[in-house]
C-alpha cells in the first residue's frame, strides 16, 4: 500500500472516530427540543441551561475534585511500584511486584468495579466520594506505574551515584535528581490518570453515593431520552478534555529536556 492509500485509511479512521463527536455538539446548538434532522433554529439554548442547572455544576465539579485527587495518589503509588521494581536485583521479584501492580488494567472494568464495591463493604467505608477516590487511583496506579518506569530505564546508572559523591544524602539526591529526570512521566501520568477519572463510569457507579461525578448524572439523564441538554454538557466535557489533552502534551514537551540544575551539575560531574 502505498503512500496515498495510507493516507486514505489514516482519513478514514479520523472521520469515523470524528463523526459521532460532530454531530453530538452539531445537535447541542439546536435550540429545539428533539435531537434529530433536520435540526430547527440555532441557539445556544441548552449550554445556558446545563450551566444554570445546580446538579450539573455539582457533578462536574466533583468529577474535577475526584480527578486530581485520584491523580495525586495514583502517582505516588505508580512512582513507588516503579522504583521498588528497578531496584529489585531479582527478576522474579520484580516482575512478579509488576504483574501485581497491572492487575487493575488488565481486569474488565465491570468485574474490577465489583471486586471493589466488595472491598469497601469489608472494611467498613460507606460507597461515596472517598470510596470513588480509592478505586479511580486504583485503577490508575497501573499507568502511573508503566509511564515512570519506562522513564526510569532512561534515566544513566552512575547518575545518583554521583549526586552521592558530590555530598547529597539519600532524600536531596531523589528530591533533585531523580524526581527532575522523571518529571516529564510524573506529569504525564498524573494528567492520563486525571482524565482517565473523570470520565470513569462504571467504578464510580458502583462506588457511588447520593453525590454522582458527571458521568453517571448524564447515564440518569439519559433514561429519561437524549436531549440537547445532554449534547451540550458532552460537548463542553469533549472541549474541557481536548483543552486539556493540549496543555499536557505542550507541558510535557517543554519539561522533557529541561532537568533541573543540580542534575546537570551532577550529570557533568559523573562523566
């Protein structure tokens, strides 16, 4: 296949992944109340009434609190597998930590989902917002864990040894060399696990209380029937998750070829 062909096919697929997209936020500035063609006049009717709705600012801005706080404690757990696992000299240890930790990945979201519920009804906390916390950083931690240490294999073997020669102890040479060189994987990870939360349904179903994050409010909404209402709130979380989309990819960009002074410093020295 040649050059044109691949470019057909590559085409293709974006107008196939593009087109459902489309037409959700095409629909949501109908200022009718069907979905459907032909549509009737155009307004933006319905962004101004998912706006003033209480529950909808309500659920997106838990969704929002639940994402960086399941982000913030997936990366912590991802960055600790990942050393843990470099640092063990035995392969089956570490491989067997590794396969420990992917274990939430390669679970089916639904028997993942109820393995959770019964995990907090054992230990006694009540399904709501701490508990959707719990099994989105769960469910994360296996992406925190891939991204940092594929970083890690990057990073030279003789690099803290130097930052030890020069004088540093054991927390300024992982807070000043270690963390810089992983920071590019550390942001990615914790912007993947954000978003990968906030559009988590089915552990957040199940985990839920009285308080639903946004997507299981739109699931609610839907039973009634598909409105524009719900168009316009999909297409405003489409926006806000390709807004963000950009800004990690930009970030990570910039942060990935800056390490901090020290680890040049260091870097220098142990060539």
């Amino acid at each position: 296949m040649g050059g044109r062909g691949l470019a057909v096919v590559y085409w293709s697929a974006v107008l196939a992944f593009a087109l459902p997209l489309g037409l959700i936020a095409l629909t949501s500035v109908s200022a009718g109340t069907i979905v459907g063609f032909p549509m009737g006049p155009l307004g933006l009717r319905w962004y101004g009434a998912a706006l003033a709705d209480p529950a909808w600012r309500n659920a997106f801005a838990l969704s929002v609190a639940l994402a960086l706080g399941s982000a913030g404690l997936a990366v912590v757990a991802g960055t600790w597998i990942a050393l843990a696992a470099a640092n063990f000299r035995s392969r089956p240890m570490r491989l067997a930590l590794l396969a420990g930790a992917l274990v939430p990945l390669v679970t089916p979201g639904i028997v993942h989902a109820i393995a959770l519920r019964m995990a907090i009804r054992t230990i006694g906390l009540d399904p709501g917002p701490l508990a959707i916390l719990l099994g989105h950083a769960i469910h994360a931690t296996p992406y925190a864990a891939i991204m940092v240490g594929v970083r890690r294999a990057t990073m030279p073997a003789d690099l803290v040894d130097a930052a030890r020669s020069l004088g540093a102890g054991p927390v300024t040479a992982f807070v000043r060399v270690v963390v810089p060189w992983l920071r590019p994987a550390l942001f990615g990870a914790g912007g993947l696990a954000a978003l990968t939360s906030f559009d988590d349904f089915i552990r957040s179903f199940f985990l839920g209380g009285y308080d639903p994050t946004l997507p299981v409010l739109i699931f609610g909404r839907l039973r009634s029937g598909l409105t524009p209402e719900i168009n316009a709130v999909a297409t405003l979380v489409l926006l806000v998750g390709c807004a963000a989309g950009v800004v990690l990819d930009r970030s990570g960009r910039a942060r990935r070829h800056r390490p901090s002074r020290f680890s040049k410093t260091v870097e220098n020295q142990g060539t």
